[in-house]
C-alpha cells in the first residue's frame, strides 16, 4: 500500500496537528470572530505546509542512467556549486564538487547517487550556517558517506544541516549495500548535498539548474580510479 507521507514526519505531523487544533478551538471560543476564523485558517495552512514537506513523490530513476558510471541528483533543489576542491576529510585527493541547495519548498528525501558498497560514513556536530554558505560544507552539521561502485569509484557525498534545517537523519551502514536511487536521509527544513566526485568525471549540470532526486544526471565518472580509499572509522550500530 503506497505511502503519503514520509515517516520521518510522523511526529512533527502529529504535534502540529496537535497544537493547530487547540489553538484553534481556544481561538473560536475566546476571540472575536474574525479574529478566530484568521487563526483558524492561519493553523490550517500550516498543517497543510507540514504535511507538504514530508510527502512521498511517485518517482522513478532516470531511464536512461543505467550503467555504475552514472552519478544520479541525491537531492531536489538547485545546484549552488560546481568546482575543484581538495577533499581531506577522507579521500585527501582533489575532487569536484557539486553541491545542491534544497529550499524549504523542496522534498526533503535524500537518494545514493550511486550503487556499490557503503565504505565510510560519519557525523560531524556544528554550526547551523545558511545552507549555501561556503564553509558550511565544513562548518556545519554533517554526515559524509563514501560510496565505492562497482567500477571502484569512490563517491563522497555529504548531508549538510542549514540554517532552518535542526535535524539529519542518515541510513548508510558501513559494509551495507547503497543502491542508486534508494533513500538515504532526510534532511529536515532547509538544507545542502555536497557530491565529491572523481576529477575527470562529466558535469552534466550547470550552476543554477534545478536537480530532481532520481532523476537528473549529475554526472558520468571516468572509466576507473585509483587510489584505494582508507578504511572506515565508524561502523553500523556503533
């Protein structure tokens, strides 16, 4: 049976529910009427935004991304960065970033971009930066999974908390399997996914274009890697 809306938003469903309704009912019996019924209305809208937020898109990946060299968008939103960069949390090699801002108007589910097997994967406590602020890919609160395909790639790509955004939630498991267009997160209310990929890779995005989660061709990788990628530091359930 097809979900609606995402379990991530059970609660935050569930209070503002909770709190519309009270508020609402005290409105309609101590305010002037037209006072009450703007209330009212008021805490309808935000239910409705609530509820907007967490639901579930009918989605389906990118046809024409078949093959392990094809890096699909994690995220809804718009690309705010595409440039060189100098990976040292884990890769210690450059890299090219491709980083997508989501909007509070944005589904807030996030996807692998890639298949293979889930070698690395922290979180990183932090600031609370407005999402398209350069230092908040390494200032802000984070959580950076490294993907290995099949081909031996290593795909870094990272959930950033914003300014708005108070909450990332994260399913890699070290070891585990990541399968292109699976969910891996949500981010709650405002936020950024930062790719690093390969040098050598084709962008298929331009700054500015809006990205669909599944959907966009972000990039194709080279035709293999390198360097081996150093061993993880966390493990699932530790």
């Amino acid at each position: 049976m097809r979900r609606y809306l995402h379990r991530e938003g059970r609660r935050i469903i569930t209070t503002s529910i909770l709190i519309a309704l009270v508020a609402a009912l005290a409105a309609v019996r101590f305010l002037p009427l037209w006072l009450s019924a703007a209330i009212v209305v008021f805490m309808l809208l935000k239910v409705l935004f609530v509820c907007r937020f967490f639901r579930i898109p009918v989605r389906r990946a990118a046809l024409d991304c078949t093959d392990d060299a094809c890096v699909l968008a994690p995220a809804d939103g718009h690309v705010v960065a595409i440039e060189e960069v100098f990976e040292d949390e884990i890769l210690s090699e450059p890299r090219i970033q491709v980083s997508i801002f989501m909007s509070i108007w944005n589904i807030h589910i996030n996807w692998y971009p890639v298949g293979g097997i889930v070698e690395y994967f922290r979180y990183h406590p932090g600031r609370f930066l407005v999402a398209w602020h350069p230092k908040s890919s390494t200032d802000n609160e984070r959580t950076t999974t490294v993907v290995r395909t099949p081909q031996g790639h290593r795909v870094l790509f990272r959930q950033i908390a914003g300014f708005v955004a108070r909450r990332i939630v994260s399913y890699p498991c070290v070891g585990g399997t990541a399968e292109r267009g699976r969910e891996c997160g949500f981010i709650k209310f405002g936020s950024r996914v930062d790719l690093f990929l390969p040098v050598g890779s084709e962008i298929c995005v331009k700054l500015d274009e809006k990205t669909t989660g599944m959907r966009t061709v972000i990039a194709r990788l080279p035709e293999k890697e390198g360097q081996d990628v150093r061993t993880q530091t966390e493990v699932c359930g530790a």
